[in-house]
C-alpha cells in the first residue's frame, strides 16, 4: 500500500520501528512532563471527535487523554493531529472507529 501526499510517496511495508526511531528528527519524551486531563477535557475531546465534519482539521492539545472509549468518527477529509507532534497521547482505555474517505 502506498501513502502519498503532493511531495512525496512511500510504500508503508517498508516502514519499520527500527528505521521510525533511529530517525534524527525524533526525541524522546518523558511522560512526566505530560499533563494529564481531566474527564471533562477528555469528553471534550471525544465529542469534537464525533461531531466531525467534512474536511476538518482536528488539533489535538498536549497531554495525556485517559480513557477516551469508544470513538465514533464519520468525516470525509478528516485531518486528526497533535498540536506537536509525539506530545498528545491517547491513554487507557480507546477505541477509535474511523469511517470516512481521503482524496487529494
């Protein structure tokens, strides 16, 4: 399966973890220095998650996100991101059932 986008195409089986974490432009990071949010937060985040529209951008705030459950996202075009990237983690207890198309 390729994954392309208007710079550049790859074919996803040649993505390893090896060749993913021996990447320069990675940096660990500590959970400790994660926030946790809170339930209301959480359900926040769940809600904007469902009520997705077509062609919306998603941000996602830093922070751990516990216990999301069970998602239900129906959008055309969807864009789902951290705000920086490897600093929103989905933590615990997450289903997220995506439905949707992407075209360029």
């Amino acid at each position: 399966m390729l994954c392309c986008n208007s710079s550049y195409a790859i074919d996803l089986d040649d993505i390893s973890r090896d060749g993913l974490l021996s990447s320069e432009r990675l940096s660990p990071i500590s959970s400790e220095t994660l926030t946790t949010h809170s339930e209301q937060t959480v359900q926040l985040l769940k809600e904007k998650l469902e009520s997705a529209k077509d062609g919306d951008i998603i941000s996602i705030a830093n922070g751990k996100y516990p216990n999301l459950g069970s998602v239900k996202v129906s959008a055309n075009n969807l864009i789902i991101k951290a705000d920086n990237a490897g600093q929103a983690w989905l933590t615990g207890l997450v289903q997220l059932n995506i439905n949707g198309n992407h075209t360029h």
